[in-house]
C-alpha cells in the first residue's frame, strides 16, 4: 500500500513555539482527520506539508514527491480548501473556471461544472455573495477538478451548520471511493471527523501525542465514572486523565489495564483530546 503522506520527524521553530519530532503517515485510500487546540501546531504542520514554510528538520513526501522541488504535476495532484477559501470575491465560477484553467494543465471544466450543478451552485453569483456553505462547497469544486489525488482542508468547515457539514461529508466519503485517493483534514469539529475518518492524529503543543487508526484509539481508551475513593483501586498505570465532577470523578483509561467487571463507558475522540489536553494543564 503507498501513502499519501509521510512526514518523518518533522522540526519547526519559532519564537515561543517549536514542532517537535512529528511523525505522520496516512495511507492511500483514506481518510485522516489531525485534531489539537488553538495553537497546537496544525496549521504550522499543513504549511511545512504544503511547502509553505521550510522545515528546520525531517523529511516530508506528499504522495511520493516533495513540495520543495517545485514539482508542478505534484501540485496539481494536490487539492487544498482552507477556512479563507483563497477566491476573489468580486470573481464568478465561470471567471474562476477561467482562471483555473490557466493555472492547471489539468484542469477539467467539465468535472468543475459537474460539481458546480450537483452542489447547487449558482454559476453567475459573485463570490462574495455566496452564503458560508456555498463558498466551501465552491472551494472544494475548485481542488477536486484538477486530477486531485490528495485533498487538504485546513479548519475549512468551521462556521457551517450541521446540514451543510454534513454535505461536505458525503463529498468526502464519495472522493475516497478512488482508493488513490486520500483526504487530510483539521477541524475543531471532531463529532465530524469521527463520522467520516479512518485515522486521527493528535497533536498537542507542537508534538504527536497519538496519530492512530480510529477503531483502534476508541477500542484502546474507555471512561469510568465512579466515586473519588474507589478511583484508588485502579491501576495508576491505567489511568491517562481524570476530571472531577458533581458526582465524583471521570477518569480516561487505558481498556486492557482495568479490571473487565468495571463499568467502562466509550470514549468519543473529543473525551480522549479534551482529557488529556486538560490533564496536561494541571
């Protein structure tokens, strides 16, 4: 199986904050979805993998290649939707269409205006008029229509209702129905990303804390919920984070270190990120 993406020990410095050794791989075929707080390292990470910002270590291949070589048939295999979208406002889809066209060999009009009718797109509607949704969808009609094998969302669904998310969903799962197709996408909204992706990577202050299938981090960690003293009887290795509240304590555990007649309750991926975000805080 090829990966879509590997990143190998990837370093970034700035002042007050550093990406520490962040190691990510993403197979073909499949969804990821990178989570983490404000700050955490997200975007910094997608501009080192978009050649945006120049690493000060580690190795990064996007679908076999690299950004900085200046490939342009790699680019032009890369879709990209981020939260400011990048249209001209003042522009239409037919003058996108036309700009496009020009910069990518590969651009399809025909793709661009399937997508535009199966969207729901008005054609001479500026962009600027476009409502939060439409201009997503419109951005993401832009990345699929040039021989997109990886498509790349950086927090591009925040602000949308739910029906409209859940739109960009199906666009998602019907994208990867090609298996040489992948998507990358960050968003606060990890209620989403649970729905539609395969993996989850986790970043928190600039370093990995797990980048890991799905199934496997939802069948790994469990919630118990039980009084303060009877917290003692688990093993303290067990125990990743613990909250407490009105009724005595929620603590994040690992599954196979607890004691199986414990009522464990599931684990979202947000109960996972928040836990340990908070735990570190403390």
């Amino acid at each position: 199986m090829s990966n879509a993406i590997e990143i190998k020990h990837l370093e970034k410095r700035y002042e007050g904050f550093a990406l520490r050794d962040v190691n990510i791989t993403l197979p073909s075929g499949y969804i990821m979805g990178f989570i983490g707080e404000n700050g955490a390292g997200k975007t910094t990470t997608i501009k080192a993998m978009m050649g945006l910002v120049r690493p000060d270590g580690g190795q990064i291949k996007i679908l076999g290649g690299t950004m900085s070589d200046g490939d342009r048939e790699l680019r032009e295999n890369i879709g990209m939707v981020t939260e400011d979208y990048g249209l001209p406002a003042e522009a239409d889809a037919v003058s996108i269409g036309r700009i496009m066209s020009g910069l990518y060999r590969t651009w399809d009009s025909r793709k661009f205006s399937g997508y535009m009718e199966r969207f729901g797109l008005p054609v001479r509607k500026r962009v600027k008029d476009y409502s939060r949704g439409m201009k997503v969808k419109l951005s993401i009609a832009v990345a699929l229509s040039h021989d997109s094998k990886l498509l790349v969302m950086d927090e591009a669904t925040s602000g949308l209702d739910p029906a409209a998310r859940d739109d960009v969903l199906d666009i998602l799962r019907d994208f990867i129905q090609d298996e040489s197709h992948s998507v990358f996408i960050s968003s606060h909204i990890l209620s989403d990303l649970e729905k539609v992706c395969d993996y989850i990577t986790f970043i928190h202050r600039g370093r990995i804390v797990f980048s890991s299938e799905k199934d496997a981090l939802t069948e790994k960690y469990g919630i118990v919920r039980c009084p303060k003293t009877e917290l003692e009887s688990i093993e303290s290795s067990a125990v990743v984070a613990v909250r407490e509240t009105g009724f005595g304590v929620e603590a994040l555990v690992e599954r196979e270190k607890v004691n199986p007649a414990l009522i464990t309750d599931n684990a979202t991926i947000e109960d996972i990120m928040v836990m340990i975000i908070k735990e570190d805080e403390k």
